[in-house]
C-alpha cells in the first residue's frame, strides 16, 4: 500500500516502502526506507494578531501556517480553530482508511518551502543529444494496458516502487486527496476540504534537467521531453514539445525570410518606382500636408521612405505571404504527427477523459443554494421537493451580464487607447510642422511615428496585464463546474482581449490610416482643427513594417523575457528580505531545513495559460501580418531559442513543482492555432492588395503603360489639384517655392479641368476590382494548397499505424493465452476430481466443460 505522511506545518503524502535509498533520487521518510510522493501543506486564514514569530510565517495571500495536531502550546484555541482542527483530524483519518501512511514533521520552520533514425543520422545528431540517464532512444516499446489490480500477473513488476513512475505516483496521491471526503465536519462550516489544500511534489532528477535542459548554454540540444514528461507529467510535456515543434520549423521561414529581405535589397536600386521618386529631373511638386503651416514639397524629399518601403513592398512579398499562409498548415500537421507520436510512446492513445470532480467554489455556491434552499423549506414547511442538483443558468446570469458589460467595456477601452494615440500623432505633426527649425520639419513623419509607435507598446504592455487579471476575475464569476470547464473559458476570454490589444493598433495602419483622410480641398477634420492623418508617399506599409516590428519585439523583449526573468527574481527577494525581517535567532537544537520547506519558498505553479498565450500572440505576429515584415520569423526563433530555455529554468528553479496531469493533446489551444491560421489568409490577402501598390504596379504595367514597363508609375499614381480651390485660410503662407498653380496629391481622381473634376477616375475603379479580385483569388488558391497539404501529410505516421496494429494484436493473444491456462486449469480440476469422485462428478453427454466468461470476447477479437 502507499503511504501518508503528515508534517506538523507541512503534511506530506508518501510512497511504499524501499530499500534505504536505494531506489533512484529523491526524499524519503525519516527512516529511510519509504520514498516521498507527495508533500500536503495545510492553510488557515488568521483570526488574531498575537502569535510566535517562531512558530508561524507569513504567506503571500496573507495566510499562516498554524499548529492543528494537538494544543500543546498551552495557548486557547479559538472556535474556527477548533473546527479546522477537527476537519484536519478527520481528512488524515480517512487518507489512512484509504491506505496512505502518515509522517509528520516536529520541526518548526520560518521558510516553507522518434520515430526510427538512421546510423548516419543518429551520429549527426549526437552532439545535439542531452546527456540523460535513462532516455529511451532505442527502438524497443514495452506492451502496456491500463492498469488493473485483477490482472497483476500479467505486468512485469520487478519493483513495486519503480512501477510507476515519479508522476504517476503523485497523480494517484493526489486523486486519493481529492476523493478523501470529511463528511462531519466539512458540513460545520460548509465548504470542500480543497480548499485547504496547497500541494507541492518532491525533487527528483532535478539536477539532470537543470544541466541538460534548464540552462541556457543548452540551447543547441534537443529538449529531453520524455524526462521532462516523467517528472512534471504529459501536460507540461506536451507543451515543450509543441514548443520544440514550433521553433524547429521557425528555422525554414526565418531562412525563407532572409531570401525574400535580401531580394528587396538587391533590387532596391533598380526598382524604377523608387527611382522616379528620388528624380529630382521629374519635379513633383506636392500638396502641403497640413493647413497654413505647410509648404508645398518635392516628392523627392521623400526618397528615403521610397526605398525602405521596397525592401518590404515587392514582388517577392506576395510569394512569402503564400508560403507562410502553407508555412501554417504545415505546422499544425507536422504537430498532430508528433502529438500521436508522443501519445503512442507515452502510452496515452487508450486513455479515456477522466470524470472531473467539480471546483470547489462552485460545490461552495452549491452548497449555499442548497441550504438556502432549506432554511426556505422550513420556513413554508414544504415536503417532497427534489434536491437541487446543479447550478442554473439562473444562477450564472449576474455573471454572465457583468462578463458582457466588462468585455464591451475592455474593447472600448482600447479602441480609446488607439484613438488617443491617433490624436497624439495629429497634433504633434501640426506642432512641429509649425516650428521655425527646418531640421524637426523635415523629420516630422519619423518622429511622429516611432514615438506614437513606443506608446502603443507601453499602452499594450501595461493593458495586457489588466486584461489577464480581469479574465480570471471574469471567469470566476461564470462559476464553472470542472477545471477544464474554466481553463477553456479563461484562455477564450484571455485570448479574446489580449488579442484586441496587441493587433488593434496594427488594423488601424493597415486598413484604416489614410483611407477616410479625404482630399485637398475637402479634407475629414477631428474636433473641427485637425486634419485626419495620411500613409506616407511611399505606402502604408513601411509604416505597418515598423508599427508590427516595434510592437513584437517590445513585447518579446519586455514582457516575455524581462518581466519573466524579473518579476520572479523580485518576488523572491521580497519574500527573503520579509523572512529575514521576522525571523528570531535559530535555536541550535534545530535542523537544518528540509527540501520541502525549501520547496514551499519558490511560488506557486498558476498554470500553462500565460506559457501558451505569449507564444500564439507571437504566432499571430510571424502569420497575420508577415507580408509586411518578413524578418518577424527569424526574431520569432531567436526569442523561442531563449524562451525555451528560459521555461525550463522557470520550471526547474524557480516553480513549486505542479501536480502531474495527463491530457493527449494541447486541448483548446490547437483550435486555436487553426483559427488564426485561417485568418492569416484573409489578412495577408487584404494587406497585399489594399496595403501595399502591389496591384496598382500590376494594373499600371499590363492596363496603362504605354511601354509595358513600370516607367511613368508614379505619374500615374498622382492626381492634379488646383491651389486656388483650397478652403480660405488653409493655403501655405509664404511658399518657398514661389507661386504654385497646381500641385499633386496620391489618389486616382479627376483633374481639376474635367467636369467631374476631382471625383475618382476610372483608374480607381479598376485598381479597385483587381484588388478585390485578387483577395477572392488569393484566399481561394491558399486554401485549396492548405488542403492538399493537409491532405498529402497523413495525421498518424506509417509506423505508429503499423505498432498500433502489432500491439493490438498481441494484446489479443496475451488475453487469449491467459483464458487458455484458465481454461485448463479448470479442465485439469474437473479431472482431478473426477478421478476422487468417479460416480458423482461425471459430465452428461454432449455438456462441455463451463468456459470462464469473456473467453468468448477473447476469441471473436481474435
């Protein structure tokens, strides 16, 4: 059997018995010999300032350790103590009734604590392997079955202390606590026994990880998941490994990335569009960009952002957003392969979904209802009324309004944030367009952006935190019946947010900016003085480059590395300088402190929620908007090269390590993968035609180039305005450039001397119908090449269908074998009593000798 041990502060659950450690790493009872699986902490709020400093220690939530064995401290006990008293006596009793062993600590402590490779392959790959005892990298796969008591005889046991592995041991603790019921006592003060339990497992194989995994000098190797799986559980391993996935094919799209980069650089001083606006023969003279303040300009002032708008807006552009769009399909099939993969190694494909219990708040609110329910009862003196059952839709209500309200609420505020910031970028134009320095004039544009650009981030950064705390706050108001049930409504509410925050200014510049700016002459005014703003010459995409560029790797840099690094590392000081602070002189009596106590100082594992948002934010940067920026893959993998590393260090040093949980798949988050992935199709199809002068470069070279070439493009973009037809009082006020009669402005519109003067051209129209009917044609070609993609990569590799066949077939003539010896075990009895007996026990013709049940199954499987 296993077994319970309770600690006077900290409560452990423990294993079976052992040879004084000779059985691998790890803890173990003070004689020994019995191996800790399960370290159990009991809380208690407290109800008076008076206590110990020795006997006692502060938690984060405000919480203390308080002395629930006996009242030997000779100080009265307070009524809620007595009842949490009771509850502990009860809870420990029922974990021995059902076969723990109990120990507990006397010390008083102020700190708590694949597939087949080839010979040649496998050689290349060696320097690359993490050095780990006990990894499986050979060909050999046990057959396993889910475990049964009744068939003990059928398991190779050689070791009843190394059956199961570390996790596994923890996970049947664990359920054993959560199933162990205090019945008289829990219904004193009406809540579950859950929810005075905090867990924390035992170190084993802690400093194999730390070396081979958990170190940054590491991050050439690949990551040993099956270690990583055997100590945290297939939960946390299924998210390295979806992890690994996702940086390794990070490698062929940040190296397709460079290509089409430095195409743009190559091309960049023969692309005749840039060049006719670096002409300064052509003598574009320009409408002036803001009211009164503004002089008319040269286009070719603008040169500059001509040519950085190429390295980003050309033909090789078009070919990337494709690739990508198939890049995404790709991954998602290359992770359902190794997903069945690890699920078939790990012994996962059988499994079935385990029935949850119910969260502890909702059984709390249940409770309440039903007592409610009660008090009502013998108030009216009803009889014969159902027990309420569940929770309805009725009792969520209040919830699920404030959730709408709360989530309305959340979009407006950063549709303002976006707003505000638009604002800022109008009026710090109109300011410094206004100053006497030519200098600040001419870097207006530059200024402008990159600023308003910093503060979108701060803006997100600081929002993205709010919007975390207040889906937790949102979800629990939903009042959730399973863990499950929660998670999915945390990461859809989270996700939803975060995702409106971190792309909202990005939408803005790629499809709003400039479109609703209006003309010369008739240009759209905020707050009736400030001029809508407008792209730059060159397109809104260099604009879009530098917003998305910014934004990604201010978040990459920022959130998921610093405040990773630096917000654990502060807490950790904090909690020190607080232990130091209350902290008497140590007696010399005591023991040093034991790993558990160590243990309970590092904070509290809160899930892979935040582990998973962060990288599928950042998918949406290397997929939604990679026509724009195709470096975003090559910083996506250099920040994945740390952030692995820098996960594992987390996990290793600085986490409580989790309870191990088993799942055969990422859950929620595949689906959404496969929803942005779709997504990215239609956004990098409108960002393309609308975006960028992809389609209007096609439309001018085969419709309207009298040579066939791109020559006269820019001419062609460029509409006439004529000054005179400017309102009063927004005319440029002592032109440097003398008297100008007409000036240019980008747009296809009819020139002033037409009689539809200054309405869209039939240019318009039709750079119209190409790009809309380049979005139909684009989004339609991806999706059938994602089809045949998905299509080609079948979902379960050749091999793991072939084993998966193999095992079936030999769990059938194991179960066969077995009702075989029955059967003539029971024959060899019929006989040995017939020889005893030779009168009474002799069979009737024609009747067969009983065949045990589930033979005839055995058989007709076979």
């Amino acid at each position: 059997g296993s077994h319970f041990s309770v600690f006077e502060n900290l409560p452990k659950v423990m294993g079976s018995t052992s040879g004084p450690h000779a059985i691998g790493e790890g803890l173990y009872f003070s004689d020994g010999r019995r191996k800790v699986d399960y370290v159990l902490v009991f809380h208690q709020r407290r109800h008076t300032s008076i206590r110990s400093p020795a006997s006692a220690s502060v938690s984060q939530d405000r919480e203390v350790f308080m002395e629930l064995g006996g009242a030997g401290d000779g100080e009265p006990m307070e009524p809620g103590d007595h009842e949490m008293r009771l509850i502990r006596q009860e809870f420990e009793a029922n974990l021995i009734e059902a076969g723990l062993e109990i120990e507990r600590d006397r010390e008083v402590s102020e700190t708590g604590f694949g597939s087949s490779m080839s010979t040649v392959w496998r050689t290349l790959t060696k320097p690359f392997q993490p050095k780990v005892p006990h990894q499986d990298h050979g060909r050999t796969k046990f057959l396993s079955h889910c475990f049964s008591r009744d068939k003990l005889h059928l398991y190779n046991i050689t070791s009843k202390d190394t059956f199961f592995d570390n996790a596994t041991r923890g996970r049947i603790v664990y359920e054993i606590l959560r199933r162990t019921v205090c019945a008289r006592t829990c219904q004193t003060i009406g809540e579950d026994t859950k929810h005075l339990i905090r867990s924390l497992l035992c170190l084993c194989f802690i400093s194999v990880l730390h070396e081979e995994w958990a170190r940054y000098s590491a991050f050439y190797k690949y990551q040993p998941i099956d270690l990583v799986r055997k100590y945290f559980g297939e939960k946390i391993g299924l998210y390295f490994a979806w992890l690994g996935v996702y940086t390794q094919l990070l490698v062929p799209a940040s190296i397709v990335g460079i290509i089409v980069f430095g195409y743009g650089v190559a091309t960049m001083d023969t692309n005749i569009p840039s060049l006719e606006m670096c002409d300064q023969r052509l003598n574009f003279t320009m409408c002036p960009l803001c009211d009164q303040a503004c002089d008319f300009w040269h286009l070719s002032t603008a040169c500059g952002t001509a040519k950085a708008s190429h390295l980003f807006d050309n033909p090789a552009t078009v070919f990337f957003a494709i690739f990508m769009s198939l890049w995404a399909v790709l991954f998602l099939e290359q992770w359902k392969r190794r997903q069945i993969s690890l699920s078939f190694s790990w012994d996962l494909t059988g499994i079935e979904e385990d029935e949850e219990h119910p969260r502890p708040r909702y059984e709390t609110i249940l409770l309440q209802k039903r007592q409610k329910k009660q008090n009502n009862k013998k108030k009216k003196k009803k009889k014969n009324e159902s027990p309420i059952e569940k929770l309805t839709w009725k009792d969520r209500l209040p919830g699920y309004l404030i959730n709408v309200s709360s989530i309305l609420f959340m979009f407006a505020l950063t549709f303002s944030a976006v707003f505000g910031v638009i604002i800022y970028r109008i009026t710090v134009s109109a300011i410094m367009a206004m100053s006497p320095d030519p200098e600040i004039r001419h870097n207006v544009r530059v200024t402008v952006t990159a600023t308003a650009v910093i503060i979108n981030l701060v803006v997100i950064l600081i929002l993205d935190e709010i919007y975390g705390a207040v889906a937790v706050w949102l979800t629990e108001l939903e009042i959730p019946k399973t863990e499950t049930n929660f998670e999915e409504r945390l990461i859809l509410k989270a996700f939803l947010l975060k995702f409106m925050n971190a792309y909202a200014p990005i939408f803005y510049v790629a499809f709003f900016k400039g479109r609703f700016a209006g003309r010369p002459g008739n240009y759209v005014y905020v707050f009736n003085d400030f001029r809508m703003e407008e792209c730059a010459p060159g397109g809104c995409l260099i604009e879009l480059c530098i917003q998305l560029s910014i934004i990604m790797l201010g978040k990459q840099l920022i959130q998921n590395n610093i405040f990773e690094i630096g917000i654990p590392k502060l807490k950790k000081l904090v909690r020190t300088l607080k232990e130091k602070e209350t902290t008497t002189k140590v007696r010399e009596e005591e023991k040093p402190p034991q790993q558990w106590n160590l243990d309970y100082a590092l904070a509290p594992f809160e899930g892979l929620t935040p582990e998973y948002m962060e990288m599928i934010i950042q998918f949406g940067f290397v997929s939604l908007f990679v026509a724009s920026f195709p470096l975003a893959p090559l910083f996506a993998l250099l920040n994945n090269i740390i952030e692995i590393r820098l996960d594992a260090k987390k996990f290793v040093t600085e986490l409580r390590r989790p309870v191990a949980a088993r799942a055969k798949d990422i859950g929620i988050w595949y689906n959404v993968l496969s929803g942005m992935g779709k997504f990215s199709v239609i956004i990098n199809a409108f960002v393309i035609s609308f975006t960028s002068d992809f389609i209007p470069r096609l439309v001018y070279e085969y419709m309207y180039s009298p040579t066939g070439t791109m020559h006269g493009f820019i001419d062609h973009t460029l509409s006439y305005f004529n000054v005179s037809d400017l309102k009063p009082g927004t005319a440029p006020q002592n032109s440097e450039l003398g008297n100008i009669t007409l000036c240019r402005y980008k747009d296809y519109r009819e020139p002033p001397w037409s009689p539809d003067a200054y309405q869209f051209s039939k240019q318009y129209w039709c750079v119209l119908a190409a790009r809309l009917a380049f979005v139909i044609l684009f989004q339609n070609l991806v999706m059938f090449l994602s089809l045949v993609v998905a299509w080609v990569i079948p979902d379960v590799p050749k091999t793991i269908v072939e084993q998966l066949k193999r095992e079936k077939k030999l769990l059938v003539d194991v179960f066969l074998q077995e009702e075989k010896e029955k059967l003539q075990l029971i024959q060899s009895l019929f006989a040995k009593d017939a020889t005893l007996h030779p009168s009474g026990n002799t069979l009737p013709p024609g009747q067969d000798l009983p065949i045990p049940a589930g033979s005839m199954d055995c058989h007709s499987g076979d």
